[in-house]
C-alpha cells in the first residue's frame, strides 16, 4: 500500500479586506475569485444584504476580486516575503567548544 503524499502547505500571499456593512452581496467578486476565497455570508448587514466573507488563508492578492467590485468595497493587500535573517553567531563553533569543555571543580 502506498503512503499518500501530504499536500504542501502554502503560505498566504495576501491579505483581503472587506468593508462588509457597504457590500451589497452582488458575488461579482466570488466568480472573479480563482481561489475561491471569496463566499457569501448568511449573515446581512445594516443595508439587508449578504455580505462576502473571506478566507485569507487562501488568497494570492491577484486583485481579481477588489477590480470587479462595483462598490469598491474590496481592499488587497500584498504580504512582504520575510527575508531571512542569519542570527548565528560567527563564532559558535568556539563557543560550543568552550560550553562543552568540562570545567575543573575546585576542591
């Protein structure tokens, strides 16, 4: 029996907001959405709409959804790529030498 490769887990590229008291749940957004981050609330807002809600777990800030929206309700935002950071020391090899050399005891 073979063993099932786990999928890759994918960092979030973007970030979506929606100013969900102004949208009118018209889904423009939902069908121009690839990822299919984007599904209609079964909650209403103040205007007695269904609102868009979003998975921003999902989502690859390709602006698809914030351009079709007729209300522009929609904002993306695109996550920076953390840049590495070397934190080791130069010297850790010594440092390592010098913690793991037994220390005489005095007597």
């Amino acid at each position: 029996m073979e063993a099932t490769p786990t999928p890759a887990v994918r960092k979030p590229r973007g970030r979506v907001e929606i100013d969900i008291q102004k949208c009118k749940g018209c889904e423009l957004c939902t069908d121009a959405c690839k990822k299919e981050t984007l599904v209609l609330s079964d909650a209403i807002n103040i205007k007695g709409y269904h609102y868009v809600i979003v998975n921003n777990d999902a989502c690859n800030a390709c602006l698809d959804c914030a351009l079709v929206c007729p209300d522009a309700v929609i904002t993306v935002y695109k996550l920076q790529k953390s840049k590495k950071v070397n934190i080791t020391p130069p010297d850790i090899k010594e440092q390592l030498r010098a913690a793991a050399t037994p220390k005489p005891v005095p007597v």
